[in-house]
C-alpha cells in the first residue's frame, strides 16, 4: 500500500535504482565478455585460416609439382671444334644431295645436316691411321623442379631399336688430334647399358657413373652432364632413362631429343658411297669402299 502521506517509499526507490544499475552493469559486462570472446575468436579463427592457407598452397606446390617431372631436362648433340666427326646414311646420296654437297667449299655441320636429311653424326677416334669408332656426343642440362631434392639412382640408355650399321654414305671431316674423353658413357650393344666412368687413358668404360659419385638436385638447382655413346655393331635409336628416388617414390624420366630417340652407328665394314672435305678443296667424292681415315 502507498504510504499514508502520498510520498513514495524510499526503500522501494533505491530497490528500483538498484535493479536499473545491476542490469545496465550486466549488459556492459555481457558487451565487454562478448567484445573480448569475439576478439578472441576472430585471432584463433585467423590462426586456424591462416594454416589452412598454407596448407593449401604447399597442397597445390605439392600437385602442380606431380604434373611435372622432376626434373627440367634438354639434350642436344654436339662435338669440339678440333675432333674429326663424320655423316652417316643408310641410303647412297642422290644426285642432287651430291651436287649440293660438293658444290660448297666447307659446309658449317647444320648445312651438312639441311643438305642431306635423316644423317646420323658422331665423332669419330682414329687408331693407328685407321677409322675406329663413331662416338655419339650429349649435352644434358637438367635443373631440379620437384617439391623436395631429387635423388638420381641410376642413368641408363635404353635401346628401342636395333639393326645393321648405316652403310649407304660416308662423309667424314678430319681433324689433327683427337680431344679429350668425357667422364661418362655408353655402350649401347651391352645388354643393359647404364653410365659408366671413362678411363682417360684407354677410353675403356667402368663402373657405373652413380656408384662413384651421388647425384642429387634440390629445387631449381642446375647440373649439366656430358656423356657419350657407341656402338661397334648397329645403328641405334636410344633414349637415356633417369631412375629417381623422390623422397622414397620411385620414378623413372626419359629423356629424348625433344620427342625424337637419339641416334648411333657404329662404322659399317663398307659403304656405297663415301665423301671427304679438306680445307683447302672442300668436298672430294672418294667412291665405294671401307671407311678410310683421312686427317
């Protein structure tokens, strides 16, 4: 009941002013609990983003890199300017492959290469005055583009097809020396031929070429390899395998003359037709018969 005097009643007064406070008190402490549990939350939430985020993008490194080899890789043939090299073709030259040929002084070998299609070219050692062996020269640049290193187990050539030696046309460029050997090669009529080291002395193959040094490329790491290749009894088309080890994945990578095998002969014991240039004469036909060194 109101008080007999009219006026309100202090004690219900102060219990109403006590009610207001407590709850605008509850609510600013409910805003600041919420401001600080949202704060929270938005820094665990970025944490946990930002991990995902990562992950994410070491994810997608990790597939874009299983699109693609392993290892980045180009190859080319290529000689020293002071060894002895010679053409070789299955076929007689025609009569206008031999016009052309001996119409030039001293073709560069990309013209040699232009004139007479489908040649197969290879350096060339001489033993005692006499023609030995036709040695096929490689440039392999490779750079690592795996996610992780790339270690190479072993390398090999692999032989796709085999028949008699080349015994159409012989064209040969002399030299005064023969250069140095290359650390590494391959004898393509082994039955498994794998990457041997060159003994500099004798030119003989030995042990396999990763036995006796480890081969491993990190991401974006650079290695050139120099190898070379022969075959005393048939022309080859050949490609180079690299056996990798990923990480513990096994992986094999072939590597080609931009799609094409490469290409080997080994010397035949007679030709149909056979071609030699000196500086001074340029291009001289010499006819059929053995192959005959000619510095």
């Amino acid at each position: 009941m109101p008080p007999a005097d009219g006026q309100p009643d202090a004690a219900a007064d102060r219990s109403t002013r006590r009610k207001l406070l407590l709850a605008a008190g509850g609510a600013a402490a409910s805003a600041v609990i919420g401001t600080v549990v949202g704060t929270v939350a938005n820094r665990v939430t970025s944490a946990e983003q930002a991990v995902r985020d990562d992950r994410a993008v070491e994810q997608a490194k990790r597939e874009d890199a299983r699109r693609k080899p392993p290892i980045a890789t180009n190859a080319y043939y290529y000689d020293r300017s002071d060894e002895a090299v010679v053409w070789a073709l299955a076929t007689p030259l025609t009569g206008d492959q031999r016009q052309r040929l001996l119409s030039r002084s001293l073709p560069a070998e990309g013209e040699v290469a232009d004139t007479l299609p489908d040649v197969v070219y290879g350096v060339v050692r001489s033993v005692d005055g006499r023609l030995a062996r036709v040695l096929t020269r490689l440039r392999v640049s490779a750079v690592g583009q795996w996610t992780g290193p790339v270690f190479v187990r072993q390398i090999r050539a692999r032989v796709l097809k085999r028949s008699a030696p080349l015994s159409g046309a012989l064209l040969l460029r002399g030299s005064q020396g023969d250069g140095e050997p290359l650390r590494i090669g391959f004898d393509l009529d082994e039955p498994e031929s794998v990457a041997r080291v060159i003994d500099p002395q004798d030119e003989t193959l030995g042990a396999a070429y990763v036995d006796r040094r480890a081969l491993t490329l990190g991401p974006g790491e650079p290695v050139t390899i120099d190898v070379q290749a022969y075959t005393d009894r048939s022309y080859c088309e050949w490609v180079i395998e690299l056996e990798l080890d990923l990480g513990g994945e096994r992986r094999v990578q072939v590597v080609d003359d931009h799609g094409r095998p490469f290409r080997s002969t080994g010397l035949a014991p007679r030709y149909q037709d056979r071609f030699h240039v000196s500086l001074l004469d340029g291009w001289t036909a010499d006819g059929a018969g053995p192959p005959v060194w000619k510095p």
